[in-house]
C-alpha cells in the first residue's frame, strides 16, 4: 500500500478524522515484508520523548530555576543556550563508564536500566490523542499505575549495587516513600475511574469530551473531584521524587542519594527517566481529571470554539500542553520549597493523605451512584 | 562453643557473667554503622568530617574530625611582623574579613595603647557590619540549601554581591580586603561611599521581608527546624557559646554591649533575643531568627555611622599607624563579637621583637562545633544537617 500524498489533504481535514485514515494507511505500509509503518508510527512519540526530555525538561528547568532565583541559566551554547542540553548529553556520552569496583556489577547496571523502562513503559497506555495511542488496553489506568512501581526496583538495584552507604540509605529511603505514596495515589486515581466507569484511558478521555470544553472535565464533574485530583497531584510529587519530596536524592543529606556512584551515560539515563516520569504523572493526571487532549474552550453560540480545536492534531497539542502546565508546576514547587523530613513524608502520607483519600473515594462513589 | 559462633552472626548478644556462666540475650537492635559524613559532604560547610554511629537513620554518636583546613596561623604569626599578620587573619572567617581585621587591630592598639582618629572607628564599624550582613546572608542562604531550599541562598548571595562590591570599593579585594591597619585603615573611603551605601541600605530593607516571607515564614522551614537541637542557656555558657549561638539559647550576651569596643556605646540597637513566642528557646530556628533579625540591627548600625561620621578635614586614615610596632614587653586579650561569636585574640609581647612571641585567636566556630556531640545524640540524619547549618561554622576559623 502507498501513503496517500499529503498535499491531498487541506488543513481543516487533517485536523478532522482524515488523520486516522492517514496514521492507518501508514501502518499497512510495508517495505519489503517488514512493518515499517508501524515503526515509524511508534517512533514518533519516542522521538518526542526524547526532544521533550531534552529541550523542555532540562532545559526548561533550568531556564525556569534561573528566572525564579533572578538569574540568567544557561546562555552559551547556542541562542539562549538552547543547545546546552545538547553538549551536555554529548559530555556525558564520552565519559568513561565507570563500575566501582566494590560495586554489584550487575545490580550497578541493571538498576538504571529497569528505572528508565520502568518510567517510559507507561507511555504505551497515553492516549495523545483521538488517533493515537501507544496500546489500547481495556486497563491502561491500572498497567499505568502498576508500571511506575517497577521503578522501585530499579532504584534499590542502583542503590543497593553502588555499595555506597549514602546510596543504600537513599534507595531505602526511596523504596518506602514510593510505595507508601502508591496509595493515596491509586485511590485518588480510582475516583476518577468510577466517575469514568472504565479503567481504558481512551475511553476516560473520550468520556470528558463535549461542546461545553472544560465544563465536561472530571475536576468540573462532580463538586469533590478537586480532593482526589489535589490528592494525586501530592503523591504523585512523592512518587517522581521530586521537591518537596525529593528525600531519596537529598543533596544536601545523602550526596545524591541512590545514584550517587553514577556518572557518565548511566547517570543521564537515571536523569532521563526522571523527567520521563515527570512528564508521565502529569498526562495522567490531565487525562483522569482535566480532560486529556479535549480542548478546554467551549463552544459559545456559533463561535463553535470546541469543535474548531478539537481533532487528532489538536488533542497532541492540547494534552502536551496540560503536561507542561503541570510540569511547570512542579518546577515551581521545588523551586520554592524546602524538604520534608522522612518521618513528616510518611505523617504526611498515611495520616493526612490517605485517609482523605478514602473520604473522597467514598463521597465520589456516593455522588456516582446518586446523581446521574 | 555453638553459641559463641550464633553470636559471630551478630543477632546474639554475649555477656560472660563469670568463668562458667554466659549469658545469652537476642538482640533485636539493628547493625550499627559508621558513616563518614565529610570531609567531601555538601552540608558540612567545608572539609569538616563527623564521624557518626547510626541506627537506621538514627544518629547514636556524632563525632567531628578537625584539621582538614589546618594552616598554622598561630605559627606563622610568630614569624610575621605585626602589621604582616593583618592578612592571615582575613583567612581565619573569610566570609567575615573586616570582622576579623577588627579584633586583632583591637588587640595589638591595646597592646600598644594608641589613639586613633574618630572618622577611622566610624569607617571601621560600618565596614564590619556591612560585613556581617554579608556573612549572615551566606549563612541563612546556605541554611536554606541544607533543608532543600536552593532559591532563598541565591536570593542572599545576589544581595551580598552588592555588600561585596561595595567592600572591594574601599579596598580593593571582594572578600580578603587588608583594610583595617593597625591603627587606621589602609585607605579613606572613596567620597561617594557613604551614599551608595545609604542606597543599599534601602535596597536592602525590602529584600528582608522578601527573604522572610520565602524562608523563614515557609511552614515546611519551620517544621524542619524548630525544636531541633535545643540547647539550654545553661549548657550553652558551659561550653563557652558566643554569639547568635548564645543568643538563640536566650542569652542576652553581645560583645558590642557587654564588653564595649570602638564607638558601639555611642549607637542605638537592640541584642535581639528570641522570646520563645515563634521557636523554641534555643532551637534551630532560634539560632536562625537571631541572624534574621541582627542582619536589620546592622543596618540600623550603618544609618548611624552614616549620620555621624565626622568629615574628611584634615583627616589621614594612616596618621596613627605606628611607622613600626614594637609593643612593650606584655600581654593582651582583646575580643569583638563576630557574625559566628566571640573572636578573641591573645598576643605576648617580649618587647624587643617586632613580631609577636605568641599570637592565640580564640575561635568562635571552634567553640560553638564543641557542642557537637551533645547536639547530635539521638537525632535523625536530616536533623543533624539542619543542627549544622545552624551552628554555621566556617571550617577556615574552626581548623585555623
């Protein structure tokens, strides 16, 4: 089969369904046997991943950081130092890779490794829009959930493998302040599936589409789905450890915590994976509670702005961008607050979070069922 | 023995009551394990190393290891001239220079019983406490960093750069300045000093409050430090406190008070104290208000010498420098209070040489670190950084 020449297709129609017939043509294209649709098609969120990751995530934060704390960031390599991600991976990459020797070898190398596949191997189950998403499974909210724990084992391997006291007491610290968090998060995910009925996120997506744009969000639905929506977003902040949560890797307590014996390429894999998953709790949180790729703008009478920005290309845009938002906030947290100690995480986590987490699970079951 | 081995494993615990009788007990207790916290530690504030018992994340011993900065300045004070030492005591506390300058010209003029011009103390104590605010932003700042704060200290060291130039203005250096001479200073300030130190002064204030609402307000900040490390006042005197580390305990004891230098007595300011109504009595954040506060103290210092100063007529600021010092044969101690504490220096004189016989600085960073293993029993491993941070030592006065 023969990709269907672009220049057939006007501008409104891209926007419209015609891209699923296109994205469908692509995947029956073969050459020579061999699926090469289906890898192109698959290669192209990876490679937004991989430029997110890249410019937006390092870059971005720096560039953020530096504009809170009055300051400049980076400014040399290329205009406004764009490219300063890009000399720094390059950096990493010749560096010498280096085993301690008194280090597991194998745990030492493996642990990244499940980190980073632990935190991209969600990514299948994100719709980015109507027309693409990586695998459709009828329970991608519970792999979506479930994955992200493999990354406990990956940061005990890295920890436990250095053999690095200051590692093994981040690994520790880490492996205890991720699965405790999973649970306020999963239950406060939870509420939003029951307001859904499903747990297939294309189906919560698809269920939070309407004229009305924003008014048909999950976090506008119901008059306590800002509780379940505030409680993911906390522990979701634990669950990527990132500030104020960030004990595992406490600078100024545990060195670097778990990878404090990394460097060169391993190193920027563990720090790939990190704004990887970044990146990952904040689509979740879009799609569960603010809509996924809906655009948020209704339609006002006939100036029918919901339905001019909606459609396969705007829903990328759209769900990318509620990412971003959140990730900005993240950076805006770190940025301002302190630490937590270990014992207040864990107050924080079974004494406050939890329980409110039940209530709110309970008031959305009783809402679902109450009012239709 | 069967159970001597068991106890090799270390889940046993033996005790030989007599020839006969072992006592067997299982110890539930986890495996204690050394952690060398430094010298290449991000919060130890330099190449301070502690040698610390843990439990889990419980500190059960935390012993400091000194030496790491040692560069024998009271050795190399007996082969230098008096007015030679001046720059070796920059580098004792070389976030606070003037401070350190201060006292020992302090002591050698008492040593010496000299006059000096009225315009040279005024210059003196506003560069010191411009000074201390300089070096009381880097401790807050780098509090900040120690509870995973990291705005707050950018915040403090882009304020300080100002004091900085301002500093290096008059002297020439940013931060190892050579400017208070024994007996005057080594340059009058430049003539419109006083004016752009008035525009820092107003520049500042704001940042206070700005820098109040980040850090010190910040409910998480709060949470971390206070009831942390309390020392009582009592305790504090015994091990010979100084300085916002006394004060933080509730000691109302500053030097510019107590023991008057220069021209304090003449100044109006406030010892500020904590009065237990935002922090425990001597806690973490005690310490850390009592430098919050100080810091609008010093500027309220810098207004005054700024009104009062007397002008440039006639004025020499090398007039009563001694063309050579050789001190009667003699003792001294003089002392000025640090950002960090009671600076003191002990110089003898034989009164033949021109160099001193023996030149003793009494730290304040020395001092205050001694607590150290008080302070740290029991506490977790998050807490004994933020007991660090509070101390804010600075390893160059602590190892001399």
């Amino acid at each position: 089969m023969i990709l269907t020449p672009l220049s057939h297709i006007s501008m409104p129609l891209l926007m419209g369904n015609n891209l699923n017939a296109w994205s469908e043509a692509l995947v029956g294209f073969n050459l020579f046997g061999l699926p090469l649709g289906l890898v192109i098609l698959a290669a192209i969120p990876l490679v937004f991943i991989a430029l997110y990751s890249l410019t937006y995530g390092v870059y971005g934060e720096r560039k953020i950081s530096a504009f809170m704390q009055d300051r400049l960031g980076p400014m040399e390599v290329g205009k406004w130092g764009i490219l300063q991600t890009i000399a720094d991976i390059l950096k990493l990459l010749q560096k010498e890779d280096i085993v301690p020797t008194s280090a597991d070898k194998f745990l030492f190398v493996v642990g990244p490794g499940i980190l980073f596949v632990g935190s991209f191997l969600a990514y299948a189950v994100l719709p980015f829009s109507s027309a693409f998403i990586g695998a459709s499974l009828n329970v991608g909210l519970f792999f979506a959930i479930g994955i992200v724990a493999i990354e406990v084992v990956g940061i005990l391997a890295a920890g436990w493998g250095s053999n690095n006291k200051w590692s093994l007491y981040g690994a520790v610290r880490s492996v205890a302040q991720i699965v405790s968090y999973e649970i306020p998060a999963a239950i406060a995910l939870l509420c939003g599936a029951m307001m859904a009925g499903t747990l297939d996120m294309q189906k919560i997506t698809l269920l939070q589409s309407g004229s009305y744009g924003f008014a048909h969000f999950f976090l506008f639905q119901s008059p306590i789905a800002w509780l379940p929506f505030l409680i993911y977003f906390i522990a979701s902040l634990a669950e990527v450890n990132r500030a104020p949560f960030d004990i595992p890797e406490a600078e100024s307590e545990l060195v670097a915590g778990y990878f404090t014996e990394y460097s060169g390429m391993k190193f920027a894999v563990i720090f790939l994976a990190e704004y990887g998953s970044m990146f990952m709790v904040s689509a979740i949180i879009s799609i569960v509670f603010l809509g996924g790729w809906n655009s948020p703008l209704p339609n006002i009478g006939s100036f029918a702005l919901n339905d001019w920005t909606n459609g396969p290309v705007w829903g990328v845009f759209w769900i990318i961008m509620k990412g971003f938002f959140f990730i900005f906030v993240q950076m805006w947290l770190r940025w301002t607050l302190p630490r937590l100690r270990v014992d207040q995480l864990m107050y924080l986590c079974w004494k406050v979070l939890t329980p409110f987490a039940f209530v709110s699970f309970v008031l959305t079951a009783i809402w679902v069922i109450f009012v239709p | 023995m069967q159970e001597l081995d068991i106890a090799g494993m270390g889940s046993v615990r033996v005790t030989r009551k007599s020839d006969n009788v072992v006592v067997l007990e299982k110890d539930l207790m986890t495996e204690q394990m050394v952690l060398a916290m430094g010298p290449q530690h991000p919060s130890t504030h330099g190449v301070l190393k502690l040698e610390c018992l843990t439990d889990g994340e419980v500190i059960t011993e935390a012993v400091p290891f000194l030496g790491y900065l040692h560069r024998c300045f009271e050795k190399c004070c007996e082969n230098v001239d008096y007015p030679g030492i001046v720059p070796y005591t920059d580098r004792l506390d070389y976030l606070a220079g003037m401070n350190n300058e201060f006292a020992y010209a302090i002591a050698v003029e008492k040593l010496l019983d000299i006059e000096i011009p009225r315009r040279v103390e005024f210059i003196r104590v506003m560069v010191a406490e411009l000074n201390r605010i300089a070096s009381h932003l880097v401790a807050i700042g780098t509090y900040g960093i120690d509870l995973g704060a990291f705005t707050p200290f950018l915040f403090c060291f882009r304020d300080r750069e100002h004091i900085l130039a301002l500093l290096e203005w008059a002297s020439g250096a940013r931060m190892l300045y050579n400017y208070i001479w024994v007996g005057g200073l080594a340059y009058d300030i430049p003539s419109d000093f006083n004016k752009r130190v008035k525009e820092f002064v107003d520049y500042f204030r704001p940042k206070t409050v700005e820098l109040y609402k980040l850090l010190t307000e910040n409910e998480i900040f709060v949470k971390r430090t206070i009831g942390i490390g309390i020392m009582p006042a009592d305790v504090a005197i015994n091990y010979g406190w100084s300085g916002p580390m006394l004060r933080g305990s509730g000691v109302k004891w500053d030097l510019r008070r107590n023991d008057p230098y220069s021209i304090y007595p003449e100044l109006d300011f406030e010892v500020p104290v904590p009065d237990g109504k935002d922090s425990e009595v001597g806690d973490c954040l005690s310490r850390h208000l009592v430098r919050v506060l100080e810091m609008e103290e010093s500027l309220k210092i810098i207004e005054q010498c700024i009104d009062k100063m007397p002008g440039t007529e006639g004025f020499n600021p090398r007039s009563a420098v001694p063309k050579r010092v050789r001190p009667k044969a003699g003792e001294v101690y003089a002392r000025a209070e640090n950002p960090r504490g009671e600076l003191g220096f002990y110089i003898q004189s034989d009164g033949k040489s021109t160099k001193p016989l023996r030149c003793k600085a009494r730290s304040s960073c020395f001092v205050n670190l001694s607590a150290m293993k008080d302070l740290s029993k029991g506490q977790l491993l998050p807490d004994l950084v933020a007991i660090i941070g509070s101390i804010d030592i600075v390893l160059g006065e602590v190892d001399r």
